[in-house]
C-alpha cells in the first residue's frame, strides 16, 4: 500500500493555508510532519482523513483506508477501558481487543472508567483505538502530549510494529520516534495571505 498527496491545497477558516503539498508514503514506513504552531498539521492531517474537503489536489486511498487519532482522545468516561476498546472494534469489525491493551500497557486498568484515569492514561486508551480500527493508514496529531517517557517507547513501538505488518503512518510531532521514514518540513507549502489578511489570522484558528 502507499498514500499519494497530489497537489494538495487545505483550507482553514475560509482560509488556504497550505498549497501545493507532495508527498508518497510507502508501506512499512512513516512519514513525520513538521512546522510551527499554526502552519497547518492538523489541518492536513483532517484532510487526509476525509473530515474536511480539500481546496485542490487529490489523495490516494480515499478515507475509508485511514485511522485518524487527534488532540482529542475520544474516550467515553462512563465506560471502562475494555468497553472503549470493544465499542470502536465493534464499529470497525474487529474481535479481539487484547493487541491494544496489551501494547498500550492497558491490562491492569480494563475494568477502571476512563473518566477515573490519569491524563496520560487517557492519551494511552486513546491511542489504543488505532490497534482495533484494522486501517492500514494511521494519521497522528501530536500523539506524545501526557505520555511519560515509558509510554512514548510504547507508542513508538505500537507504530514500529503496524509498520512491521505493511502499514504505514503520518504523525505530527516535534519529538524524535526512531521510527524508519522521512520528516516533511511543512513551511515551504505555506500558502500566501491574501492581501487583506490580518496578521493574528492564524491565532484565531488554532
């Protein structure tokens, strides 16, 4: 499998704020995206997943290839962790949820509701939701935030792993992963402001 960003134009608030993105990421490898706050990671990264139209360009597989896992963990509090888990593979197909407690470190707290776990706890299920999605593209905005050392190693070696299966991932993050792959320096793919465009304009849309 491989994805394709052809010519890729993402809009924020009405607003171009990357153009004229191109890249192609192979199975078995990651592609990190890098580039200042505001300059449009996860506005990209919500386009690649299909939650928002591109201004031009195309990407190759459609959404329907792609798990996407954001600032947000998406975890229901009222429910335990195995609950979580076993709600998301439900939607997706998938049976068996013990890969994703046991590579997020998640056994001992199956039974405990997410709304008892500590932040980082709750990154750490959240993230879990990738291994039962069965996508073979996973999508990661800064996925490190509340991880402790220890669980950034286990999310680097979930990812190692998916890419070791033929999958492959992008992530925007600033840390360093060791992951095998390529960093895509997304500042030469700002688009130009219109003319009447208030320097500010990005703070309003972070």
């Amino acid at each position: 499998m491989e994805l394709i960003v052809s010519d890729l134009a993402v809009v924020r608030g009405g607003m171009r704020v990357l153009e004229g993105v191109n890249f192609r990421v192979s199975s078995g490898t990651a592609l990190v995206l890098r580039g200042p706050n505001g300059i449009g990671k996860t506005t990209l990264l919500r386009t690649l997943a299909g939650l928002q139209l591109a201004d031009e360009g195309a990407v190759a597989p459609g959404p329907e290839a792609m798990a996407y896992a954001s600032h947000a963990d998406g975890n229901k509090g009222t429910l335990s962790v195995s609950e979580n888990l076993e709600f998301w593979a439900s939607l997706h197909g998938v049976d068996d949820i013990s890969v994703a407690l046991r590579e997020f470190n998640m056994e001992a707290l199956e039974a405990r509701p997410a709304g008892s776990l500590s932040a980082g706890q709750k990154r750490r299920l959240g993230l879990a939701r990738m291994a039962v999605t069965g996508r073979r593209i996973w999508l990661f905005d800064e996925p490190t935030v509340s991880l402790d050392v220890d669980s950034v190693a286990l999310f680097a070696d979930a990812v190692r792993r998916h890419l070791g299966q033929g999958g492959l991932a992008v992530i925007a993050t600033h840390i360093d992963l060791g992951l095998e792959g390529e960093v895509l320096q997304l500042g030469p793919f700002k688009a130009e402001a219109p003319e009447d465009h208030h320097e500010d304009f990005h703070e309003a849309f972070l």
